[in-house]
C-alpha cells in the first residue's frame, strides 16, 4: 500500500481504538485508584499501532515485585510489556519506540542499559527502538525503573 493510499484509508474511514489489557500479567490501573488503561490498540485500516502505558516491576494483584533490585525490576517489565504486546500478536520486532524512566539515572543507567542490551540481544532486534532516557519520580517510591512502549505492525482488518 503507498502512502497516499494509507492516507486515503485512514482520512476516509474511523479510527478503531481499544483499551490493551492482559490479566494474566497485570491488573488493572483502577484496581487500586488509577484511571488509565495499561495500553491503547489503534487501527488505522491494516496498520496496528500499540501505545503501552508505564510499566513497571507489577504483579496481577498490582504488588511491586523486586523492591530494592534494579535489574530484577527491567527484567519483570519487560516481561510484562511483552505479554502486553502478546495479548495484542505483537512482540518485541514490533516495537518502534521506548520511554524509559529511571528513579536514579546517575546510579542506575549502567545496569539498566546491560539489561536492556542483553533483553534486546535475546529478542533479536535490528533494527534497535527508538528510545529516550528519562530521570522521574516514579508513581511509586519502591519503583526503581518504568518503561512506556510503542508499536507498529500490520494487519488483516477481516481476521482480526
């Protein structure tokens, strides 16, 4: 499809959105208090963009697992991110972008980065995402790392 021809589908037909979710892995942000969902699903006709939310070292019952271990915080966010993007027939070669939010930059990048890297290897990405790195106070205090993600991929409107 050549870009005229996305644009004439996308200005021509509606926008499909709906809430990303994957219970098995997290609960829902409103379980305790918050009102967003933990990502968006877009159509526009055969392309799927994903828009994950933060997400961080949580369980299904919305438990902060690994308080105080860095790298035991990237590797279960990236493990709930990739369910997320699952639930979705997405994975990791899909993802275009990242936003990455560490407590404490200064302190923290190094591992983060050597577990992101060897995360990365393990998936097999080439080309690498976008990303941006991002020193925050994070929505909780035993929140050492959170990570936002997009992807795009394609799809067939009629089987999904």
């Amino acid at each position: 499809m050549s870009i005229a021809e996305l644009l004439q589908e996308v200005t021509t037909k509606p926008i499909v959105k709906r809430a990303i979710t994957n219970l098995n892995t997290l609960n829902e942000a409103y379980d305790y208090g918050s009102a967003f969902s933990r990502g968006m699903r877009i159509e526009l006709g055969s392309v799927v963009i994903l828009l994950i939310s933060g997400t961080a070292s949580i369980d299904d019952q919305g438990r902060t697992l690994h308080v105080g271990d860095l790298r035991k915080q990237v590797q279960r966010t990236f493990e709930n991110i990739t369910n997320l993007l699952a639930s979705e027939g997405a994975t990791w070669k899909d993802i275009v972008r990242t936003t990455c939010y560490l407590r404490d930059i200064e302190r923290d990048y190094a591992a983060f980065n050597e577990e992101r890297t060897a995360f990365y290897r393990a998936q097999g990405l080439n080309p690498l995402p976008a990303s941006t790195g991002i020193q925050a106070i994070l929505c909780r205090p035993d929140l050492l790392v959170e990570i936002e993600a997009i992807a795009m991929f394609r799809c067939d409107p009629q089987t999904e």
